[in-house]
C-alpha cells in the first residue's frame, strides 16, 4: 500500500480548506483526519470557543465534521499544523462588513462609527 504522505505536500497545499472529521481529542488539541491515513493537529489555541483550561470532550466529539485550514505540512516527519476553517457564510458577511464604506471621506473604516451613522 502507497504512504499517504508522499503526495499530501501536493494534495493538501498551505492555506487550502478541507473537510474533515475529528479523530481524537487530546487535552492539547484535536486531531481532524482529512484523509485516509493523513490526521492534523489543531491546536487547543487556535480554537476560538475554549480556553486553555477547557475539557475539549465536553465541546467537541469524535466523528463531528469540522473544516480546517492548512497551516503548516511536513510529509517527512508525517505532522500537519491546522486551524479550523471559517464557514463560507462567515467569509461573505466578512466581506460585505468590511466594504461596506458609506461614505467616501478617504477615512479608513470604523465598524463603530459605521454603526452610529444608522
């Protein structure tokens, strides 16, 4: 059987969005398996919702589906750094937020002034 790591520095290029599924959670962070044979490590602080002192099998569950970023790969030493992905939803509303410039007085944007204006 071919190792799954020969080709994931191709498949699964830095900055890429992947669907996966949690393998196993550590109280360090949880390990998502993108593909078979090929399981990332997000790291209990790039995950928004807990905290250092959070028992991550309370908020999270093995199987639950969970999209992820490509962070860092290293195919010799077969370990993938992840970060979890925003929902497409989160990126349009980001998106619209932050070109939504009412006014054109070369200022650069304020989400507070921008909200007193309505």
């Amino acid at each position: 059987m071919k190792d799954p790591w020969e080709a994931a520095g191709a498949r699964f290029p830095v900055g890429s969005k992947q669907e996966g599924k949690i393998s196993r959670i550590a109280e360090f962070g949880l390990f998502v398996n993108i593909a078979p044979g090929i399981d990332g490590l997000v790291h209990i602080s790039e995950l928004e919702d807990v905290s250092a002192n959070t028992n991550l099998r309370k908020v999270y569950k093995v199987g639950q589906p969970m999209s992820v970023v490509v962070e860092k790969i290293n195919a010799m030493e077969k370990r993938l750094s992840l970060k979890p992905a925003s929902s497409a939803e989160q990126d349009t509303a980001a998106a619209k937020y932050m070109s939504d410039q009412s006014d054109d007085d070369g200022e650069t944007y304020n989400p507070f002034a921008a909200l007193l204006k309505k």
